[in-house]
C-alpha cells in the first residue's frame, strides 16, 4: 500500500507542477489563484487515476 501511495502523490506533484508551468507559460492573462485551481483539480483527477490503475503487489 505504501509503494502505491508513494507513486500516486509523485504523480500528483509531477502533474501539479507541469500544470502551473504550462498555464503560467502559454495562459499568463489567467489570474493566479485561477491557475492554482486549475492545476490542484488536475493533480487531483491524476491523483484518483493513478490510484486506481497502479496494482498492489499480491504476495
């Protein structure tokens, strides 16, 4: 469970962080806190995606 947590937060921060880059780069009339929801729903739908798809290792 652990491994699959760690992988899943990762996701999110990579998700979170291209989102703000690509917004704050091609999007800069976008105030900031828009920009800030934008990309914390995109690492939460990342989030829940990866969740789900990365399997438990069954011993």
């Amino acid at each position: 469970m652990m491994k699959r947590l760690t992988l899943t937060i990762l996701a999110m921060l990579i998700v979170m962080v291209s989102a703000m880059w690509m917004l704050e780069k091609n999007f800069m009339e976008i105030d900031f806190q828009t920009r800030i929801i934008i990309s914390a729903g995109a690492s939460a739908l990342s989030g829940l995606i990866s969740y789900f798809l990365f399997r438990e290792d069954k011993k």
